[in-house]
C-alpha cells in the first residue's frame, strides 16, 4: 500500500474547527485503515492541541481572527505524524512538568492534564520554535498499546 500525501489543513482560532480537523484526520487516515484506538487517539491528541492553541496561544484575540496549520502526514508505513504550526508566543508544551495523577485531585493544580495526555498518547512528541512559530510534531505508531 502507498502512503497517502502529506495534507495540509488552515484552521481558524476558534474551537468549531475541532469537528472539521477530526473529520479531515479521517478522511486522510481512510486509505491507512488505523486500528480505531489509534484513530481515536490521533483525533484525542488534536483536539487537546488545538485547544490549547486557541485558549493559551490566542487567548487574546477575537474567534476566528487568527489561523494556524495542522499536517497530516505518514512519515513511514504504520505510522501518523501530526504537525501543528502557529504563530502565538513561544511555547514548549512537552517541558511542562508532569502531572502527579496520583495525588488527591484538591492537592493537584489545574491545568495540565490534556498535554499529560497527549504525550501518554502519542509514540513520539517534539517542540521547536522556528522564528516566529512554535512547531509541535505527534507521531504515533500504529498498534500502540495504550501508555501506562
């Protein structure tokens, strides 16, 4: 089977995107035929991105008034790599600390679970910054078992 081309998505800062990023995921991912527990954690982990993109990265600007890219990609057979591009502040998502999900849930700060859970998620994860824009790679590995 060949690999499907890279696809490239513009999605506005707004969180009505999430149901079109989803559906884009997998109508690229069709022809990979995913195992459903790694489609649904492809579309688990974008959602959380661009969540977190429009909250933290946009946080001050207007619905809609901002666009960012997202990169469907299959760098090798049995695997699905997600590129998210944006242009907010500079920020490492993947260097924050991480979350003791066993301590009492009152003693636990807030924030921070979605990026814990993409990076249970997903095989691989890496941030750059490149000039004005902050390049976060997900990568995973068709037939994960889930993280511990």
């Amino acid at each position: 089977m060949s690999l499907p081309p890279p696809h490239t998505l513009t999605l506005a800062n707004d969180l009505a995107e999430i149901p079109r990023a989803a559906a884009a995921l997998e109508a690229w991912a069709e022809p990979l035929d995913p195992p459903m527990p790694d489609l649904m954690a492809l579309q688990l982990a974008l959602e959380e991105t661009i969540t977190n993109i429009i909250h933290h990265g946009h946080r001050d600007q207007a619905p809609g008034s901002r666009s960012f890219t997202v990169e469907f990609s299959a760098p090798a057979p049995g695997r699905i790599r997600l590129t998210l591009t944006d242009d907010a502040p500079a920020y490492d998502p993947l260097a924050r600390a991480e979350v003791d999900t066993s301590a009492p849930l009152e003693d636990r700060p807030i924030g921070g679970l979605g990026v814990h859970l993409v990076k249970k998620l997903m095989t691989h994860a890496a941030y750059e910054r490149r000039g004005p824009h902050n390049i976060l790679v997900l990568e995973r590995a068709l037939g994960t078992p889930p993280a511990s």
